[in-house]
C-alpha cells in the first residue's frame, strides 16, 4: 500500500473490534484494520467486511502507512501485556504528534503510566473507555476518552459521529479529563453498574421468595416501573430476562446457577475507593455479595443449620410493597451514583483531571449498560452547579430522596424481618442516614484508638490540634506518630 488513504486504524479483530470498524465506515471515514494473526485481517475483509470501504494491512509497517497524519490508531486487544507490546510495536514507525488510543479495558493507573511514558515520546495517548457491548461497538456506544487533550480535536468528528446519541440527539461521547481519566470513568461507570444490578436482583429476591410472585408477575411490574423514575437499560432487559421461557415452556432464569462471575473492574472501583478513603459502600457490597454468592456449596451446607425468622413470608399489602420496592430502588440508586460522582470528585483533585460531571452523565444516557432516564436530571444538576459536592445537595436529588423516605425503608424493614438478604439497598439507607448526621460515633473510635495505640484525636474546640492522653495512669504521655490502626 503506497498511499496514506486511511482516516483510522483499529488493532484487533475480535467482535468489538469488528463492529467498531463497521461502525466507523458507516459514518464516512476510511478505516484500515490490522490483527496480530495476519489471516483474521483477509477472512474479516471477504466477510463481515465485504462491500465496505475497509481496507486491511498484513503488517505493522504497511498498516501505519496507510494512515494520514496525524495517525489515529486505536488498540483493542486484551488489557495488559498486550497494550504495551503493541505500543513498543508501534512507536518505531510513529512520528510527533500521531495518536494511539486504548479502547481496551485497561486499569487506569496502566493507562496514567502509558499516558506519560508515550508524552516523553511526543506521542498523544488517549484511554478511552467503551460501553455498550457488541452492539453498542456496531451501533453506537458510550465513549469516554481522556488523556492528551491536543489528541481530542482530531478524534472528536468521529467518535461524536459514532458514538450513541442522548434522546436529545447529544453524541453519547465528550473529553474527560487528561491521564487516566477515560478509564477511571469508565471504571466508576462498571462500578456503578454492579451496583445497579445487585439491587435489580435484590428486589427479584424479595419478589420471588418473600412475596410468592411468579416471573410473569415480576416482569409486569418491572415493564411499569420502566415507565417512570426507573425507566433504564438494566430493568428494560431484566424485564425480558423474567418473561423469557425455555424449550419446555419453563422460565429459563429460575434454571440459572445462583453463583455469579466478575472480570474484576467492580472490585477496582471498590479498591480505589478504599485507596483514596471515600465511602462507595453500595458498590462495595454489589461486589461482596457476588463473591458471596460464589461460594454456593458453602451456602448450600448453612442453609440446612443456620436459622432465621419462622415467618419468612411477607402477608401484607402485596400492592404497597411493589411500591415500596420502587422507591427504594430509585433513592438506592441515587445513593450508588452520588458515591460514583463522589469517587470521582476525589481522583479528579488528586490527578487535576479537571473531569466534566455533566458531560460524563450525559455520555452514560445512551449506548452503555447503566443508560437511563435519570441521568439527563445529573446533568442538569452539574449543569446548574459545576461543583456540586454531591448529588445530595441538589434540591431535585434532595426532593427525590425525600419523597422516597417512607417506602424506602417499609421495604428495608420488610426484608430484615422475614430474612431477605438486602446488601446493596440496606448499605444505601445506611449511608443516606450517615451523611445526612451531624455527629457521628467516631469519636469514641479516635478514643479507643488513642488508648490502645496512642494514636491521639483532635478536640471539638480545637481541630487540627492533635492531642494525646494517658488513659489509664500507666500508659506514658508519648503518643504514636509512624503508622495507623
């Protein structure tokens, strides 16, 4: 190939790769496709890729030569190893100013340690996060792109162009922050979807074993809620999910192992939460209770010794639970994204992404898993103040929350007491309750800390003086300064 006639390049010929190239000459622009195994290049071209304007590349050397400057070259290969072999692979036949881009699910520390290493090289790396599945890929995903902002310019006409679009007609796609902030989004967003899932399926639990609904049943009040304050992707599909039979005529969930899988970027957020000290307590427990759920012969084996509630059924106003369950659901929900944006406002300051919090929940309002109808209202809460502290001190957020008050915790003390377990919705009450108190017992932590390790706490009179006491008359005036407990 003598010519540089390729808007694009994309590494990676698996599904999402495949989709996001037909995706991308749908709209226009000449996309050149290249794989590590030379054959899969030459059977996607006579294939999926028959009667398109994709042209393909069986080297790097020919693949990199038929791109215009500045070279646009995204990787979608496996995250980790792979990355960095393609960019060492890469960089000898780049020149100032190309782009590479890692549409990859990469952790976003790899992704800020590649960012700086490629800016040494004068090479512009872009993270950017993709959501929406192999459909999404074909039809328009959720982009979440952050790195070299002077990469952004040149990309923007083409992920905006393939990119999912809001129901305002917004591309679901806007620059996020420098770094690693497109897969730290992307991250938080996954997070949050854990979270969202695990309180879908707490809510199912409580329908089936407490209350006695069949799946149709179920799937009948989850089409109505998705009419209203819930209306979203994850309860569209689970929806479908209740409804659908197997050959036998036989619901095909109720035939599913209870034991669920994870590819790990829900325990990332869970970790970098921990790391940087903010509560996201709901996808924490969204996380714990799928590896709870993993040890199934060990449930199994408790459930025939350990006992709980002789009523186990719920014989109330069948009618006012499933609208109890609703609101509890829509403030939990509210609760696991104001802990996102919060984990976010945190990583933002450590980093100085600067992120966009409006232009990241209008890039989750179509095209990705956790798209719903009430992001376009946390847009609107960004919109009105660029720095909000938390989705709980916007008056819509804090209206909603309060109207929610009473049927949320109906259901709450509903499933405690006939012995459902409530991780996720039970951890958002929890938090709600915490943030909302003035005072809360940790003082009596930072006094038990002090007497057993002399770990000293501050006086209410005076924060920022850190003080010691010898608690018991033996125990000396030295207090610890080099660790903590």
């Amino acid at each position: 190939m003598s010519s540089a006639v390729a808007d694009f390049g994309l590494i990676g010929l698996a599904v999402m790769g495949q989709n996001l190239i037909l995706n991308i000459n749908d709209h226009g622009f000449k996309v050149c496709a290249f794989n590590r195994t030379v054959a899969k290049v030459d059977d996607f071209l006579e294939n999926e890729a028959k009667g398109t304007e994709v042209i393909g590349a069986h080297s790097i050397i020919e693949f990199v030569s038929s791109l215009k400057r500045p070279r646009k070259i995204m990787l979608l290969v496996k995250a980790g190893a792979a990355v960095d072999d393609f960019i060492e692979t890469l960089l000898p036949h780049l020149e100032e100013g190309d782009i590479i881009i890692d549409g990859g699910n990469s952790h976003y520390p790899d992704t800020q340690r590649r960012y700086e290493y490629l800016t040494s090289k004068k090479i512009l790396f872009v993270g950017c996060g993709v959501s929406g599945g192999e459909e999404g890929a074909r039809y328009g995903p959720s982009l979440m792109p952050g790195g070299n902002p002077e990469a952004w310019p040149h990309l923007k006409p083409i992920f905006q162009a393939i990119a999912a679009k809001a129901p305002d007609g917004a591309p679901c796609c806007d620059w996020v922050g420098e770094g690693g902030a497109g897969h730290f989004v992307k991250m938080v967003h996954n997070g949050i979807e854990y979270g969202d899932m695990q309180l879908i399926s707490e809510v199912y639990h409580i329908f089936r074993n407490g209350v006695g609904f069949t799946d149709d049943e179920q799937s009948d009040i989850f089409a109505q809620w998705n009419k209203g304050v819930l209306d979203s992707f994850l309860i569209e599909i689970s929806t479908d999910i209740l409804r659908f039979k197997d050959a036998d005529g036989q619901p095909l969930l109720e035939k599913i192992r209870d034991a669920a899988g994870q590819k790990g970027t829900g325990k990332w957020t869970a970790i970098a939460a921990l790391d940087y000290g903010m509560p996201v307590t709901l996808i924490g427990e969204a996380v714990f209770a799928r590896c709870l759920s993993s040890i199934k012969d060990e449930r199994v084996r408790a459930s025939k010794i350990l006992s709980g509630p002789t009523n186990n059924k719920y014989t109330g106003d069948k009618a006012q639970l499933v609208k109890d369950l609703e609101q509890a659901m829509y403030a939990s929900k509210i609760i696991s994204y104001a802990q996102g944006f919060i984990l976010m406002r945190e990583v933002s300051h450590q980093f100085n992404w600067n992120l966009n919090y409006g232009s990241i929940a209008l890039m989750w309002r179509g095209g990705c898993i956790i798209r719903s109808a009430f992001l376009g209202d946390i847009k609107n809460a960004f919109d009105k103040n660029k720095s909000l502290e938390c989705l709980l001190f916007d008056p819509f957020f804090q209206q909603a929350t309060t109207t929610a008050q009473s049927g949320w915790r109906n259901a709450i003390s509903t499933a405690t007491l006939i012995g459902i377990p409530i991780p996720a919705l039970s951890t958002a009450l929890s938090f709600y309750d915490g943030y909302r108190t003035a005072r809360l017992p940790a003082n009596m932590l930072q006094a038990q800390r002090d007497y057993f390790g002399a770990h000293t706490y501050e006086l209410e009179d005076k924060p920022g003086n850190f003080v010691h006491t010898n608690w018991t008359g033996r125990g000396g005036n030295v207090h610890a300064s080099n660790y903590d407990a």
